[in-house]
C-alpha cells in the first residue's frame, strides 16, 4: 500500500460494511435512477463496451458492476485498486470466480509497480469522490499510466456539478453530500472533465445522462502530451 493522504482517508471512510450493504439498493436502485437520472444499466452497457479480459477497476464500490458485466473472453485477468479495505473485501468475494488481484493505494499518490500491465481500466463513480478539483484528481491518470499497456481503454463515470442537467433532488443531494464530504464534485464540470481526458489520451468521448458524464479514451503514450 502507498502512502495515503489524510484527505484521501477522511473520502473514503464513509464506506463502512453496513453503509456497503445498502449501497446498491439506494445508489444503484435508488439515486441512479430517479435523482441523478442515470440508470445504473446504462452504465454496466458503457463498461461492456470498454472492457478487455484483462482488466483494471478502479474505485471498485460493492463490485455490483463486476459481479454483471461481460468479459469478451472466458480468461479474464482481474485487478481490483481501492484505498477502502472493506469495498476490497466486499467485491472481491463477489468477483472471486475470477480470482482478482487485489491493490489497495491512494490513486492520488504514486502506484507500486504492477506485475503485469492491463489493457482496459473502469472508474466508475469515482472521481466526484475524491478530494480537490478535476485538475488535482486527473492526476490518477498519471499514476495509472505505469499500469497500462499502449492502447489501453480508460472508461468511467462521474457524477458532475456543472455543464449537466439537474433537477431539485439532485441539487438538494448533491449540496449535502458535498457538506458531509460524500463528494468533493462542487467544482467539477464537462468542460474540466474533457480537458482533462483530452490532454493526456486520444480518441475521447463522453456521452451525458442526467447528472452522469460516461466516458471514454484510448492510453496511447507515444501521441499524447
């Protein structure tokens, strides 16, 4: 394990082993589909599109996603990254037909060296969890570059505050988890999200559903700044 910073700690604390047993109830049942207005199949669809059966998740939540998405491959190679031992736990029992390797790091700081690099990586509903702005937290691309094979195939989704549709609930929602440190996302929009992406990767794309940005770029080293 790197070393993790006290803001990275105090984000990921929240998830407890009881706040993870009804989390897919209320996030994935619940808020993804009448508040943030992103069913949760669209994103399981979104990650079926963008995986390898040599895969990196990152940000692994219950493993609910891993647990009903389809590898195009029967031998799958799994990686599991997380700072929170109990979201490691959780999903890799549930992933264990696949026998994941399981890291827990900051994404924030520096990664150990993997033994072996991945062609696909999967954040999902991560980024508006960290700490800072869009411009401090896309340094975890940085760190997971190291991780990644040339032509590796980034894919995520966030919920974002600005640039996307919003309706009470969801401003209501957003507003208290921000107070309560849930999300740190009061400064992330489209436009700093596509900066970001666009900076570092080819081929960028991000398709909007409520407050949710879905997207998606191709690790290509060699032509990237």
């Amino acid at each position: 394990m790197n070393t993790a910073s006290q803001d990275s700690i105090a984000g990921q604390a929240v998830y407890s082993k009881k706040l993870l047993s009804i989390y897919d109830l209320w996030v994935l049942g619940i808020s993804n589909s009448l508040i943030w207005k992103c069913r949760t199949k669209n994103i399981l669809h979104w990650l079926n599109q963008n995986l390898t059966s040599n895969h990196l998740d990152v940000g692994v939540g219950t493993g609910f996603y891993l647990e009903h998405c389809t590898f195009p491959d029967s031998k799958v190679r799994l990686g599991l990254l997380d700072l929170n031992p109990n979201s490691l736990e959780a999903t890799a029992k549930r992933a264990s037909r696949y026998t994941p390797e399981v890291y827990q790091a900051d994404i924030l700081q520096p990664l150990p060296t993997p033994p072996q690099r991945f062609d696909s990586v999967s954040l999902n509903y991560l980024l508006h969890c960290l700490p800072g702005d869009l411009t401090s937290k896309a340094t975890l691309f940085d760190h997971l570059a190291p991780w990644l094979n040339p032509g590796a195939i980034i894919s995520g989704s966030t919920i974002l505050h600005e640039g996307v549709p919003q309706g009470l609930a969801a401003k209501r929602l957003m507003q208290f988890y921000n107070q309560k440190k849930i999300f740190s996302n009061s400064a992330d929009s489209l436009d700093a999200l596509q900066s970001q992406l666009a900076s570092r990767y080819t081929d960028v794309e991000l398709k909007v559903i409520g407050c949710v940005a879905l997207f998606r770029a191709q690790f290509n080293p060699s032509t990237t700044n």
